[in-house]
C-alpha cells in the first residue's frame, strides 16, 4: 500500500481523540471520583496548549508518520516479523503487543535514568488528575518517543494497519486511564486485567516516589504484573492521595511557560533505581 493510501490516517486519529475525549471529559464531570481543588480553567489551557505545540512539532520535525513509516519498512520486508511466515492477523496482532511492551519499557526507561526523568516529570508535575494529564508531555519527550516508536517499527516490521491501530487504540486508553471517572469497584478489578484503568493508573501519579514508580502501563496491564512493578492501590487511598511531585507544588508550575522549563529546575528528584536501592537498604534481613 502507497503513502498516499494512508492519508486518511490523521483523520482517524482526529476523530478517535475527539471522540474519546469528549465522552470522558462528560464522564468525569458527571461522575467524578474525586473533587478537584484547582479549576479546569487554571489547568486546561496549559495542557491543552502542549498538546498543541507537540502536535506542530512532530509535523515539522518528522515529515511521515508512524503508520506511513511502517508502510515503507513492509515494501522493503525490515523487520523481525518479516522472518516468520505468520498469518496477516497474528502479525498484527503480535506487532500491537510488542509495540505495546516497547512502550512500557521506554516509560520505565523514562523513571530509571535522571536525564530522561527530568523530562518526563512535567506529565507528573499536574497537582490534579483528569484527561487532559493523558496528553500532557514535554516536547523533548514527544521527540525522543517518536523516534524510539520509529526504531521499534522498524525492528518489528510491525504492518501498517497494526501500527494504525495501536496509535489509536494507545491514544484512546491514555485519556481513558487518567480520566477522573467514577467506576464501580467490582467492574474496576475486571477491567484491570487485560486494560489499564484509572484507578490503577492513579497510583502512578501519586506524589509518593514508591507509588510514582509504579505502574507504567498505559494500554496493557500485563507488563506491570510481569515486571513486578504493579501497585494495586495507593497506600492512602484515592481521595485521600495527594498527587503531583513535591517540587512543584506552587501552582505557578501549571502555566505553561513555566511546564515547559521544568526539566531545568531543580535536581532530578528522585527516579526509580534511587526508589528501588533506598528499599533494599531498609529491608528487614532475612532469617
């Protein structure tokens, strides 16, 4: 298939996103889980207006998209999965997954080193939890992402249609998982097994670094399970948790000439591998 065959694709997307967010966005204003102590005025034009940026910059900087990228890499037969005679439908499904499990580790990538979590901590500095925190990410991050997204294409051979897919399936969950919506518990403790729910996700964003390394799943749940890095619940509960990172709680950080220089400020806090050593340093001996 041609890349003009895939022109369409924004569309898609467009139309998915707002779809989703929109729906959310009534969701958690009808039922929200917990009340919110900054306005949505003082927050959504900030986070919105990322998203904004982030949306021009990847236009400018990478001239075709993922799914178009994966379109080239399937012509020229790259990839992993081009070395197996699998099925269209196991390929694609096999491809979501694994493009799914690159997420995660990039997200746990982005907790472990100080250089990468300086950057990833602005989607953490938001004092508040709701759908907008799910597109909320600094443009530095969106870069690096975009090309460890086109690295994994390419490894996979991941084909078009899969990647269309996971873009959109990835984009709905992101909103979805960091939505503030009420969910009965018992339909919670299902979903989490094979979706990320915002309850679980919630414990990600919780100013406790032990929590705030937590986690990482965006779309599957797996991975946490797998990995040893889920946390079923926050240690204070979730109308009780505060949330957000120390270092920026002024609400002053939730401007967004402010949001985009917070990878400068400060020291890097701390990431998971300090979390994780400053654990075992306190642990108990073993008999």
């Amino acid at each position: 298939m041609s890349i003009d065959a895939w022109s369409y694709e924004p569309w898609i997307r467009i139309a998915a996103f707002l779809g989703v967010f929109v729906c959310m966005a009534l969701w958690e204003w009808r039922r929200p889980r917990r009340p919110q102590t900054v306005a949505r005025a003082a927050r959504w034009p900030s986070n919105l207006g990322i998203v904004a940026i982030n949306t021009v910059l990847v236009r400018l900087v990478f001239p075709l998209s993922a799914v178009a990228w994966a379109d080239i890499i399937g012509q020229h037969g790259f990839g992993v999965l081009h070395w197996f005679s699998l099925p269209g439908w196991l390929a694609a499904v096999t491809a979501f997954v694994l493009l799914d499990l690159a997420i995660y580790l990039q997200h746990l990538l982005f907790h472990s080193v100080p250089m990468l979590w300086r950057l990833h901590r602005m989607h953490h500095a938001d004092t508040e939890f709701d759908v907008t925190n799910g597109l909320r990410f600094h443009p530095l991050e969106i870069m690096l992402s975009m090309v460890i997204k086109f690295a994994a294409i390419a490894l996979l051979g991941a084909p078009a249609l899969a990647v269309l897919v996971f873009e959109v399936v990835l984009n709905a969950t992101s909103i979805f998982n960091h939505a503030n919506v009420q969910l009965p518990l018992a339909l919670d403790r299902q979903l989490r097994k094979i979706v990320v729910t915002p309850d679980m996700h919630r414990v990600h964003h919780s100013v406790l670094p032990r929590e705030t390394h937590s986690n990482f799943g965006f779309n599957l749940p797996w991975w946490d399970r797998l990995f040893g890095t889920y946390r079923a619940q926050p240690e204070q509960g979730h109308l009780a948790m505060q949330l957000g990172l120390p270092i920026f709680r002024d609400r002053a950080w939730l401007r967004l000439d402010r949001m985009l220089v917070q990878p400068w400020t400060g020291d890097a806090g701390p990431t998971r591998r300090n979390v994780r050593a400053s654990a075992r340093a306190v642990s108990p001996p073993h008999d």
